[in-house]
C-alpha cells in the first residue's frame, strides 16, 4: 500500500526568492521516499515544476505501484522510450549523465533520477525511479543506444 505524507515547511533563500516549500513523500512498505517540494509561498523553481500538479503525481505512484514518476516526457512508460528510440536510431545527447542516485537523510529512502534529451529531436525526459531493479533494466536498455552513439 502507498501512502502520502507531508514534512515540514521550510524556507529556501536565493539571491533573488524566497520560497515557503513542503516536502511531499511516498511512503512504501515502510520506507519513505522523496518526490517533490511543494511551493506555497514565493516563486517557484521554474515554470516547468510549478506546472506539476501534485495529485497527479501522485495518480501516477498509484499506478506504477510506487516503482517510478514521470516529471517530464512523451512517454509514460521509459521502456518504451527507449525501445522507439532504438527503434529510430537515436542518441542521448549526454549518454554519460543519464542516472543521477539520489541518497541522504533529508530525502528518505532513495531513488535515481533518470533524465536527458536527444540529439535528433527535442524529446527531453525525466524520470523518478524508486524501484530498483527497473533502474538496473533501464540501465541495460540504455546500453545499445548508448554505445551506438560511441561507435560513431
């Protein structure tokens, strides 16, 4: 069962904002997961976040059964993604940057952010992924696609 929690507010400085955020978790078979600081006073972080609906996030948890998010993309699914892109010959425009792991007490249990674009189109992507095992499926999907580009 997933459930949501919110921590306590907080305020992040800039030299230019200053931004009353809520931390939103995922909670998982007793772990909690990081997904998303939500803006409640101030700017926020860029037009594209302030433009994620929380409730759709979370929506978005439910189904996939806490195993990933979907910030950014035309895919709902990164396997398939990746599949039409090696369907289609594409490339990663930075291929060694595709996985960032997300670990540390403020952000709970962790997770590995799975994002980039592509060097033929403007397809940028971003994804949460807490399950583990897809991270390493992902990884291994990447690798033709990656090594393509490499070749040339």
């Amino acid at each position: 069962m997933i459930e949501f929690i919110q921590k306590e507010p907080f305020e992040s400085r800039t030299a230019f904002s200053v931004r009353e955020l809520i931390p939103v978790f995922m909670v998982k078979d007793g772990a909690e997961y990081f997904i998303i600081n939500r803006v409640v006073k101030g700017s926020g972080y860029s037009a594209a976040y302030e433009s994620i609906s929380i409730s759709a996030l979370k929506e978005f948890l439910i189904k996939t059964d806490g195993a990933y998010v979907k910030f950014n993309g035309f895919y709902d699914d990164p396997k398939e993604m990746l599949a039409e892109m090696q369907e289609r010959g594409h490339s990663f425009v930075e291929p060694d940057n595709l996985f960032v792991r997300c670990d540390g007490k403020s952000y709970g249990s962790g997770f590995t952010d799975f994002s980039g674009n592509r060097n033929e189109v403007s397809a940028a992507f971003y994804y949460r992924i807490y399950d583990e095992k897809l991270v390493d499926e992902l990884k291994k999907l990447t690798i033709p696609i990656t090594e393509r580009r490499r070749r040339r």
